[in-house]
C-alpha cells in the first residue's frame, strides 16, 4: 500500500505544479489570458497539452466555480488521505483479528495441554499409589478437558496446518500407557523402565503440541512487525498527504485570491483615474469572470460618464437642459439610425420687448418656466428617448419619434399660455400689450409673450444632417412667429 501510495502522490505532485506554473504565468499576463507562455516561464507545460488547455478553460470560469475547482485538489488530497487510511485501518484490523481470533486461541490452548498433559501423569501416578477413585475421577476428567482443547484447535478460523489428528492418537497412546502402567492394578513393570517409556511417549505428544505452539507465536509476531511496519508507513504516508495538502491549501488560496484581487487592484485604479477625469483610461481585464464582466461594464460607464460630462459643461446652467453640443449630437445618431425622427423647435415670441419692460431678471424666470414646461410636457406624455434641449437664450429643442410629437408640442404651447400671465402685471395683462422699443429704436405695442414652434419630421422627406434640419425649422419658425398668440407649424413638405 505504501509503495503504490507513494507513486500516486508523486505523478499527482508533478502534474499540479506544471499546472500551477502555468496559471500563475496567465495570471501574470492578463492581457492575453489565450497564448501559452514560453517554455523559459514555465517548463513542461508544452509536454501537457491537456494541462495547457485546463489552465486557458480555468481562466473563462466565473468566480464561483474557480473556488470551487481551487478546493479540488485538496479534496482530492483529502479523499485521498480518508482511503488510504481506511485501508491501513482495514489492514490493520484484519491481522488484529487473525491475532485475536487465531494465534492467541492456539497458544492459549497449547499451554494448557501441556499442562493437561502432566496433568494426567500426576493424577495417574497418585491413584497407583492412593487408590482413590476421586483421583481416577479427575484422570479421567482431564482426558476430556484435553479432547476439548482439541476441538478449539480444530474450530478457530484459519487453517494453520495444524495436525490434530496426530495430536489425539499421541494423546491416546500416552494415555492408554498411564492406564496400562499405572491404573490397571495387576500390572508390575520396573519404575525405572516405566519411567523411560513414559517420558518417551511424553516427549512425542509434548514436541507436537509445543510445534502448534511455535508456529503460532512465529505467526503472531509476523503479524505484529507487519503492523508495526504497516503504522510507521501510514504514518509516512499521512505526513507526506497532509504536507501536500497544506501546500496546496497555500498555493490554491494564493492563486485565486492573487486571480481576483489583482483586477480588482485594477479597477481601483481606474475609478480613482476616472475621478480625476480620466475617461479615456481602459481597463485591460479579459478574464471571463464577474470581475471581467464589471471591467466591460466600468468601461462602458467610463464612456457615458465622458458625455455626461461633455452634456454637463454644455449644458445651460440657468434651466440645466443640455445645450447645443448635445443637441447636434442626438440629432446626428438618431438621423444616422435612419428611424423615424421628429425635430421641434421653440422660440418665446416678443420676450426682447419683455426683457426691456421687466428686467433681465424676470426674464430668466419665464426662461426656465419655458424650460419647466417642456420637460414636464415630455415626462408626462413622452417616450423613453425623448429628448429636450436649449439652445440658447429663448429658443427650445424637443427630438422625439413621430408618434405623439404633434400632442406634446401643443401641450408646451397651452402649458406655456397657462402660466405667462404670472410674469405679468395686473395692468399689462388688462390691456393685454406692454410698449417697448423695438430692434429698430421705435416705441412699439407688443402683446404677451407667447411660444412659436416648428415641426420637422423625416415622414414625408429625407433628412440628411443636423445642418439641414436646423435650416427647415429656422424657416417654419419665422413663418409661425408672423402669426398671433402661440402657434404650431409642421413640415408636410415631401422630397421631390
């Protein structure tokens, strides 16, 4: 068992460190977690091509099942530790019980037929002198105690060669001449031939039982080194295994803490350069986990945080709607797209006359509530997409699909007419016009502000650019604010 133990744990050693070699050097290039490394870096790792491909499919795992496969080889270790030592065990028990129910039974039972044996002489040797039948009685007794004894021999579980044959007719000759020469009362013989003949058969029957017990005791402490032998081996055995185990406890926790915790490190590193303003720095992790999922999905933030950025600093800081920048930019991709597309614009009429009758001030604030009124017209009666800007000053941008468009730019020109009274006074609002100066330096009637809007869709026409685009509804816009109150022209033109 040692010997086959040994080899096993060896070829397993040498196998894992190759592995173990090559997934450190992955580790170390995860820019390229597909192309094996050179044979310099890690050695033998081309002689297992098997080994080669576990290591790459390793690295695509996810997290969960890379710690799972990093306890593989210390359960298989330990498994390894629990057969082992079960079979020593079993081993360990079977001698143990051939001990017990075997060797110990046969010189237990070898003793005591010698003393069976001499005792049959004493008791036969006093009843020729004593006469007593209670010690013929005992004579006989210790006849059957020796043929019980044999039974015992011939019962236990393992046959030992043991001649139990030979062993009663010894017996029955030697007993047959104590009752020939001691118990039979007519007989007269010379002690000292008596004696002769006596320790002669003795001999015989006394060399055969001190055989059966020789034989045991030469198997019993063959059994006993080969334990002894067997338990220093399996403690051999088990050191080697635990070392092993510990070794690979150590690597395995190095190897997938080092796995995770460097592109973490990583992604560290990129949040605190993109905190900098750093949008432009990528992360390099391709290594099929989670942790390579978060790096694709970092990246993508990184990306939409570079334009969120760019829509912030374009964005106006009196209404916080993005500005002109962005508003060419989603007007771009969504012409580039080639879906159906609705472009409004706005433009707060006369608000020049009222800026000069009120104030800049008063002015900002009908600014945002234009801006207040066209995002709450898109939240409550848009689509996700829609999109509102402000170009500037006192025009308005509204980019959505086609679907609806027309609604939600009436709902900005009512909301609008609902709430411009409020920025007017009692007395403007009662004749119903303030005079100012027009561009031209005359004094002049202008009623209340009101919205004028223009609608351009790629319906009925092709839209080619944002340049275009802006041109359509420039043109409608001016036809629109010829018109009185708030008014909604919309493109129907077609393409010639």
């Amino acid at each position: 068992m040692y010997f086959f133990a040994l080899p096993l744990i060896r070829v397993f050693c040498q196998c894992a460190v190759v592995c173990l070699k090559g997934c450190l050097v992955l580790v170390n290039n995860p820019k390229k977690p597909y192309i094996v490394p050179p044979r310099s870096e890690a050695k033998g790792i081309a002689k297992f091509p098997l080994l080669q491909r576990i290591c790459i499919y390793f690295f695509r795992l996810d997290i969960v099942r890379k710690l799972l496969l990093g306890y593989v080889p210390i359960f298989f270790l330990l498994v390894l530790f629990v057969g082992l030592a079960l079979l020593s065990f079993n081993t360990l028990n079977q001698l143990t019980g051939s001990i017990v129910k075997t060797d110990i039974p046969i010189i237990e039972q070898a003793n005591g037929l010698v003393d069976d044996v001499w005792a049959q002489e004493l008791y036969a040797k006093r009843y020729a002198i004593l006469k007593s039948p209670e010690t013929l009685k005992l004579f006989h007794e210790q006849e059957r105690v020796f043929q019980r004894r044999v039974e015992i021999l011939k019962s236990v579980p393992e046959d030992r060669g043991l001649d139990t044959d030979l062993l009663v007719t010894l017996q029955k000759q030697y007993q047959q001449f104590l009752s020939g020469q001691y118990l039979n009362p007519g007989a007269s013989v010379v002690l000292v031939d008596i004696e002769k003949k006596l320790r002669l058969q003795q001999e015989k029957l006394l060399n055969h039982i001190a055989g059966f017990r020789r034989s045991a005791v030469a198997d019993q402490n063959e059994k006993i080194r080969i334990s002894a032998k067997m338990s220093d081996n399996a403690f051999k055995v088990a050191l080697s295994v635990c070392w092993v185990g510990l070794f690979f406890a150590l690597a395995a926790a190095y190897w997938v803490t080092r796995s995770i915790v460097t592109p973490l490190r990583q992604l560290n590193n990129a949040t605190e350069r993109i905190a900098e303003g750093d949008f432009d720095h990528v992360v390099q992790i391709d290594s099929g986990d989670e942790i390579g999922d978060l790096a694709l999905s970092f990246a993508k933030m990184s990306k939409r945080l570079k334009l969120l950025e760019a829509s912030s600093r374009d964005a106006s800081p009196l209404t916080g709607l993005p500005g002109g920048v962005a508003i060419d930019r989603v007007l771009s991709n969504r012409l580039a797209v080639g879906k159906d597309l609705t472009f409004c614009m706005f433009d707060i009429d006369h608000f020049k006359a009222y800026n000069d009758r009120y104030g800049y001030s008063r002015g900002n604030k009908v600014i945002k509530m234009a801006a207040d009124v066209l995002r709450e017209a898109v939240e409550e009666n848009g689509l996700p997409g829609d999109f509102a800007g402000h170009i500037g000053g006192d025009d308005f941008v509204l980019i959505c699909k086609r679907h609806g468009a027309q609604d939600i730019c009436q709902d900005v020109l009512d909301r609008f007419d609902q709430h411009i009274g409020e920025y007017y006074s009692p007395e403007d609002l009662l004749t119903g016009f303030i005079q100012a100066k027009n561009r031209q330096g005359v004094v002049q009637q202008f009623p209340v502000a009101a919205l004028s809007a223009a609608l351009v869709t790629n319906e009925k026409r092709r839209l080619n650019n944002h340049v275009q685009v802006g041109e359509i509804a420039a043109e409608l816009k001016k036809a629109a604010k010829k018109m009185p109150g708030s008014v909604l022209i919309v493109d129907n033109r077609q393409s010639s």
